[in-house]
C-alpha cells in the first residue's frame, strides 16, 4: 500500500472517529483503528464503513486485535509493562503525534509508525482510581492509588466504545435505549420490573441503521440468577417513566413507581381543591429518605374515574401508608375515598386523617372520623400530621408496595421478608388482610397478609403469613439435681407482662413463661427493659449479666414472626420471694405459678410451644448451655 493512500486513509478514519464527542480519546483512538483495518483489509473509502459494521466488527475483540497485529507489524504487547510506563508511553506518542514524528518507529514508513504508536499505547495495562491515601505532608495533594482492573485500555476502551454505538444504533431503531427502566409484559418473567443492561444484536447476517435488537439482557430490581440477568425479547418490554426519586404525583390510571419508601393517598370524591394545598404540604414536609408518592384516584384530566381505573383505586387506598380525606358532612358517615369508595374503619385503621370540609369547623362528636381516624384541622395540617406518622418511611419495591407501613414497619414482617430473601424466593403480590394495633399503636401487634410468593424455579404459591410483634419470654427457673426437679417460674397472664394479668380462669387455664412485646420499643436496650420489667413487675432486683439468650425461635411455623428467649438462673431466696403470695410482694405484681419440669411434662398446663423454650434453656444435665 503506497505511503500516500495509507496516509489519506489513516487522516480520514482519525478525521471521522473526531466527529463522536461524546468518546474520550483512546476510545476515539479505538474507533480510528477500526476504520482504518476495515478500510485496507477490504479496499474501501473509510466514508463507506457505517455504524452497523463498526458495531459487528466490536463483537470479536480476538479477531480485530489479530486483524491489527498483522497490520501494524512491530513489537508485540509487553506483559511487564507497569500502567505508570504506558501513561508515559501515550504521552509521548500525542507529544510525536502533534509533532508530525513516527515516535522512533523503525518499521516500515513513518504513518505506519504513527499508527503503531496509538496500537501500542492501547495495549498498556488499564486501571482506575481506588481511593485517596492521605499524605505525610500537609503542603502536598495526596496521591490516587491505582486498582488495575486486569484489562488493557484496548478492551476497556473498545467496551465503551460498543454502548455508544449501541445507543446510537438503537435511537436510529426507535427502540429502548440502554439503561432505560421497564417492565417484562410477556414469558415466565411477566410483571417483573428492572433496567436494560445490554443490548443483543443478531451478527449472523448482515445488521443496517434501523434494524431492531434481537434481544436485551436486563438487570431485575430483584435479582434472579447471576447477577439478576434476564435476555428478553423486545417485543416483551414496555419502557417505564423515569420518575423522580424524591417525590411523584401519579393520578388514576398512571404506571404507579416501582419503589418507593412512603405512599400517601389523597381522597378524590367531589370537590378536590384542597389538593394542590396538600401536595405541597407533603412535599415540603418530606423526612423520609427516598421516593414519596402520592397517589390521586381521580385521571389527570380530572374526570370521574371509569371502570377501567377500579383495579388502579383499590391498590391504591390498600396500600397507601396514609390516607387523607375530607369528612363525609353526615353525622355517621364514613369519608369516601373515590366515587363509591367509602373508607372503612377496619381496613383504614391506623392509617387514616380526616380534616372538616368546610374550613374553620369542627367535626360533631357523633362523627363518623372521631371514632375511627385522627381529626387535623385543614388539609395542610393532616399533610404534616401524616408526614410525622411515616417519618424515615421503609424501602419497598415490587410485592412488598401492597404492604403498608402500618405492617411493613413490624419486626415480624422485616424478619420474614429476610428469611424469604434467603431461600431466594420473591414476594411478587400482597395484600394485608387485618392489622390489629392493640389499643392504638403506631404499629400493628398482629397481622395478617395475602401473599403470593415466588420460588427459584418460578413456581408460584399463594400464602397466608400471619405474624405479631416481636416477642420475648424470659425463663425464671432454680435447677435441681434431677432436671425433672427443676422449678420454673410461670405466670397466668396469657399475653404480655405489660398488662393486667386476667382472673384464674379455671383449673384448665394454660400457663404461660413471662412474655413482653418488643418489636414497637423505640428507646432502650432489650436486657435493660428486661431487668426493669423484672423488679417492677416480680420485685427481683438482678444484673444484667446474669441474663443469657437463646436463638430466636417460632411458636409455630404459621406465624412469621420471631420470638427471642432470655433464660435466668434464679437463687433459692428469689424462688421464695416469687413463691409468696402476691399480696405479700409490692404492688403492681404479677402473680406467678411455680411448677416443676416434670409437672409439666405430665400435666399440660403450658402449651408446647412454651415447653419447648423452658427445655431450649434447661437442658437435661441440669446444666444451661450458654
């Protein structure tokens, strides 16, 4: 090849790789190469190598980097070479590039030199910026340690170099570009959400501007296999909104967001002036930390909603974490929350805000919200009192949106999730069937959710998990030599130690170890509330340390909620002490049942679930394994 044409041909590829701003240098310099090589191997004009074959040609690394070696004869790629040697190197081959020099090339012409020269550079080992190490001199910039990452800046380059292209290739298709969010609406990923990681084209025939990809490789937002990769064809991808990730709108009707931490839901039942008021009041009151949306049950357009948008409403107010309505203005009468839609004072509970439609009112004392909601006196100030109620929110994306803070929130339910996530199965959909908050908590103490659930294998199950806050029950018991000997501390209190324990109920009344809820404490070490538990309700002043837990455990396996114990050897005075009448001991007092271990064996005054916690912490030899 004459010096003159390789010359022109080497000026035109570097000419139109310059013309892709959005690649940095070497990728530029890559993409040079690549004309270059296509242009002599096959004696074409540079201009005539379009965007598809630039794009084929980037599938086989191998044979490009071969097609190469053989053009560009010289020294092969040193495997010694340091990353400090070959940024050294690249400088000075852009110094002798914008000088017109060869560089010191002694192979065949002096452009053949040049060319060699950008080959070389790209053969040099490629690495990033670890981190910052502080340097010993305060009047010097620390120096950036460099992670090599086992490529050459060819292949990291040429990786680059293949999603522009890709983009490129794509907007010239009118197809879903990378990185877009979508949802699977076909195949045995059906409803699954997540982003296209890469695009997949067919190179086994000829690939013109236009042409659509054979299939995309998506990353799930729950993953699945290596790395949560799927291929899925195009015709089974509908492109989502990129939402906003601090705060959204969505009306009846609209795609909800595939995550978010809080969901607050306004009523759209007559007049809805007092929207726009409310949405900015949540907006400036947000504290959770990620996405907040509200949901509106009415179209944008602001017409009644249709049949079509029922489904839309009934997710909507089932999985709102608050709810804000205008009251009905009938004594009696619930607020609605859609046309048709009235809210209910069971499902809604907890979750509710109700404020006087008719500004500077006050509701009656016969209204329906004063019974069943918390009353605030305009829009703006239930905004804010929702906004205190949900607080940091909770994260929750797929299934996991159907469930409320209200539950989502519970120790139980983050506890099953986990172990769900574990056995690498997938909540796909659910709905809370009941939530009881036990006389007014934030939380719900029990629940109950519909859950269909997802298995490695894709099979499909629909469940019903039920759950209650976390528990803990704490083993008072003296060892004797012969463990059946053992006493064990019980109380007649079938719920909690926090309560009033209920009258005897009979000699059938089941015994139960001293039990508290402590999924809902907010402040307060676990073994400290214990230890006050215990000399106020018991009148035993103990240390902390004498306390030793066990595994938590279930009561049975259809609930999904952990119960933890704490065993505690007590002494013969303290035995006494909880042996005495409760008239004898200080008030408030709970008042106990001492049994030996063999009385219980016999005679079934605790259930198994409570044996089975007394025998975890005694064990035969008398002795407790901690």
């Amino acid at each position: 090849m004459g010096e003159e044409l390789e010359s022109v041909r080497w000026s035109q590829a570097r000419a139109k790789a310059d013309t892709f701003r959005g690649l940095d240098g070497r990728e530029r310099d890559v993409l040079a190469l690549l004309y270059y090589v296509v242009a002599v191997r096959e004696g074409r004009e540079v201009a005539s190598v379009g965007l598809p074959e630039t794009r084929r040609r980037l599938t086989d690394l191998d044979a490009l980097q071969q097609d190469l070696d053989a053009l560009l004869p010289g020294p092969g790629p040193d495997p010694d070479r340091t990353f400090e040697e070959g940024q050294r190197a690249q400088i000075r081959r852009l110094t002798a590039d914008t000088a017109g020099r060869d560089g010191g090339f002694t192979g065949p012409g002096p452009v053949t030199g040049r060319i060699w020269h950008v080959w070389d550079c790209l053969r040099t080992p490629h690495g990033e910026v670890a981190d910052d190490l502080m340097s010993d001199m305060p009047d010097h910039d620390p120096p950036a340690r460099i992670q090599l990452t086992g490529k050459t800046w060819f292949e990291q380059s040429a990786g680059q170099l293949v999603r522009h292209v890709d983009q490129l290739l794509l907007a010239a298709a009118g197809a879903h570009l990378v990185h877009s969010p979508v949802q699977i609406t076909a195949g045995i990923h059906a409803g699954r959400t997540g982003r296209i990681n890469t695009v997949i084209w067919d190179t086994e025939r000829d690939l013109a501007v236009g042409d659509p990809p054979a299939s995309y490789r998506v990353r799930l937002d729950e993953l699945y296999g290596p790395q949560g990769l799927v291929d899925v064809s195009p015709r089974e991808l509908m492109k989502l909104p990129e939402w906003d990730n601090k705060f959204v709108v969505v009306h009846a009707g609209e795609i909800l967001p595939t995550e978010w931490n809080a969901a607050v839901l306004l009523a759209a039942d007559g007049d809805t002036s007092w929207h726009d008021d409310a949405v900015e009041a949540l907006r400036e009151s947000q504290r959770c930390y990620g996405r907040q949306v509200v949901l509106i049950p009415r179209p944008p357009d602001g017409r009644a909603p249709s049949a079509e948008h029922d489904q839309w409403i009934s997710n909507a107010h089932a999985w709102a974490d608050e709810i804000i309505a205008p009251d009905a203005g009938v004594p009696g009468e619930p607020p609605r929350l859609a046309p048709g839609v009235p809210a209910d004072g069971r499902e809604h509970d907890g979750r509710l805000i109700v404020f006087p439609r008719t500004p500077g009112t006050e509701l009656s004392e016969r209204s329906w919200a004063r019974q069943h909601a918390v009353i605030a006196e305009d829009a703006v100030a239930a905004a804010r009192a929702a906004q205190l109620r949900i607080g940091r929110g909770m994260s929750r994306k797929s299934g996991a949106r159907g469930v409320p803070l209200l539950v989502a929130q519970t120790g139980g339910f983050a506890d099953w999730r986990m172990r769900l996530a574990e056995h690498g199965r997938r909540l796909v959909e659910a709905r809370v069937a009941w939530a009881d908050r036990e006389g007014g908590k934030d939380r719900a103490a029990r629940w109950a959710v519909h859950a269909r659930i997802e298995d490695r294998e894709l099979h499909t199950t629909h469940e019903v998990i039920t759950g209650h806050t976390t528990r803990l029950s704490i083993v008072l018991y003296r060892p004797r030599t012969v463990w059946t000997d053992s006493e064990i501390v019980l109380v007649q209190d079938d719920t909690s130690i926090l309560n009033v324990a209920p009258e005897i109920g009979g000699p059938h009344m089941l015994l139960r170890l001293p039990t508290m809820d402590i999924g809902l404490i907010r402040s307060g070490g676990t073994r400290d509330r214990v230890q006050a538990v215990l000399s106020l309700k018991f009148g035993l002043s103990i240390e902390t340390d004498r306390l030793f837990s066990q595994w938590p455990r279930n009561d049975t396996s259809m609930t999904a909620s952990a119960h933890q114990v704490l065993g505690l050897e007590i002494t013969e005075e303290e035995l006494n002490s909880l042996s005495s009448s409760a008239a004898e001991r200080p008030s408030p007092s709970v008042r106990c049942e001492i049994r030996t271990l063999a009385e219980l064996m016999a005679k079934p005054v605790t259930d198994w679930a409570t044996l089975g916690m007394i025998t975890t912490v005694m064990r035969p030899t008398g002795l407790t394994d901690r």
